[in-house]
C-alpha cells in the first residue's frame, strides 16, 4: 500500500514515487501520507517524480481536482499543493490570489508575509512571483485599483524589507513610540498616516515589535487601543491588524483559525494557509493560545465543524505536527 511505503524514513524517495505513479486516480490513499512527511520531504518526493517521470507531482494534483475525480477532494488536492511547494513558492502564489481577489481578507494573508518571514525570504518570495507570472509584486501591490487602505501599509512593509537588517535599537525604538503618540491619541483628530507609514518604511519587523512594546510600557495600554479609540476608519482598521500581527502573531492566527474554521469570515482559504505556514513554526505555541482562548482543542473544532474526509484528515495531520 501507498500508505505503508511512505511512512519509511528512507530518504530515497524512488520507491514512494513509483508507487504513487502506480496508484494514479487514487489520490485519496496517498494523501494521508504525503501529509506526516515534513515539507522539506514533500519536496524531496516531488523532484524525485519529476526526475523518474517528467511529470510534476502538483500539477498532477492539481489537474486531478480539475477533473472533480470520485474520492479525491478539491479542496484538498490544493492544500497538498501548497504543502509541497517551497515556501517562497507558496507565498508567491498566496500573494497572487490575495491581489487579484481585492477584498480585505485576501489582503490580510498579504500582511502575514511581509510581517512573518525574514528580509531574504521576501527577496525570494519577490524572484518566485516574477518568474511565474511576468510581474513585480511591488507594483502589483502599488498599483491596487481602486486604492485600499492596506495598499500603503504593505508597500512601506515591502520598503523596509529592502531598506535594511532585522536591527534593533531600545532608544529609537521609544522615541519611534512617543511619536506614534504625538501624532495619533496624543492629538486631537485621526492618526497622522505619514508618521506610521514613514516609521513602517524605515523599521524592521523586530524593531517594530519592540516599538509597540515600549508604547504599552510609556503610556500604560497598547497601541491598537489607541487606534481604536481615535477617530477609526479605513486606515485605522487596516493599522491595527497589521499591527496585532507583529505583536502577537499566535494570537492573531488563532483567531483567523477560528473564524475561518466556524465560516463566519469571507477569508474561505485561511484555514488552508495558516495551517501549512505554520504547522512546522508554531503549531505548538498556535495550539496552546487557541485552547486558552476558547476553552477547546484545535483538532476538536476541526472535528466539528468540518466534514468527514481528507480535507478533515489533511488539516488534523498538520494540527498534530510538533514543532
């Protein structure tokens, strides 16, 4: 069986291809294997085939959910897709659909890349983005119509990605705290945009971090509650995501998990995306705040609010990885 063979540890992955070459249409009995392997083996698996066959596992995939064939999910068959793709290859992809989709939503899982992977892999996620569709991300991103609220964050996001190293320093960190204030509830009226886009521009993502922290230390409260208490709107609302998910980024998917898993968001591929980028990170940390928060497991809410099968058994195998 398909199932037996992959569970081997062997690196050599010529006998797992061979069999899933041979198994072609049942996809279902390989899914649930292909899912234990860790990425960097799911990868391994893919260039092997490709290497034995001339035939890309993915596409392969990917063409098999096209056709809807009996016993082999959509959903899922897109979800072990991403899983096996390199993960600069995969936020390529993410970013695409997030920018051809316009809404907020999709716009959050753009934010998540830029705040939660390293300057270099944001240079390689930009290298997979051109390759494969013709285009800067950059200007994609730049050129948003109509203009969105998260459009500015993310290109100051992207800027600062290019304009220096994950540097850190305590003292421009409170004086970047204290003019977040001056100009947002230190003064009467909306926050000043400039202000946070310039300090987004020119700051690191750990330097933020540590920005937002001394806020809470100087003035006694975070500062998305001084944005939310400010005159909000569109900007605002966008500003705070972002900045949750620097501040606090298991907090910030599990409540993406949860809303996405209970279908009371529009962000119908979040699920999909928190579980596959994170499940080898902070699968552990995710699943303590999730139970924290809403007093239940993980894999129980998976259990009860997604229907039996592989979709179900795919997002409980990565509920259960260990980091």
């Amino acid at each position: 069986m398909a199932t037996k063979i992959l569970a081997s540890s062997s690196h050599s992955f010529e006998n797992e291809c061979k069999e899933i070459h041979e198994s072609r249409g049942r996809w279902n009995h390989l899914i649930r294997a292909l899912v234990t392997r860790t990425q960097l083996e799911c990868r391994g698996i893919r260039e092997t085939y490709r290497d034995m066959y001339g035939e890309d596992l993915i596409t392969l995939l990917q063409k098999s959910s096209l056709r809807n064939q009996p016993g082999v999910s959509p959903k899922t068959c897109a979800a072990l897709s991403l899983w096996m793709l390199h993960p600069h290859e995969r936020d390529a992809i993410v970013a695409r659909e997030a920018l051809l989709q316009d809404n907020d939503s999709n716009y959050q899982s753009l934010v998540e890349i830029f705040v939660g992977r390293k300057s270099s892999h944001i240079a390689l996620i930009k290298q997979a983005y051109l390759s494969k569709y013709k285009t800067q991300l950059d200007q994609d991103i730049i050129n948003i119509e109509p203009p969105h609220p998260y459009q500015k964050i993310l290109v100051a996001l992207s800027t600062s990605h290019k304009a220096h190293q994950a540097d850190i320093n305590q003292h421009t960190a409170k004086c970047d705290a204290r003019r977040l204030y001056e100009t947002g509830e230190g003064s009467p009226g909306a926050i000043d945009e400039g202000t946070v886009l310039e300090i987004f521009t020119k700051r690191s993502i750990p330097h933020l971090k540590l920005t937002f922290s001394c806020y809470k230390h100087i003035y006694g409260h975070y500062y998305t509650k001084s944005i939310t208490d400010v005159n909000s709107g569109e900007f605002e609302d966008a500003l705070r995501m972002v900045v949750k998910c620097i501040c606090n980024p298991s907090n910030y998917y599990v409540k993406i998990l949860f809303a996405s898993i209970k279908g009371i968001t529009a962000d119908r591929g979040a699920i999909t995306r928190v579980m596959v980028s994170r499940s080898e990170t902070e699968m552990d940390e995710i699943q303590r705040v999730f139970k924290a928060k809403y007093g239940v497991e993980l894999r129980e809410t998976i259990c009860d609010s997604i229907p039996s099968g592989d979709y179900r058994d795919f997002l409980l195998a990565l509920a259960n990885k260990t980091v």
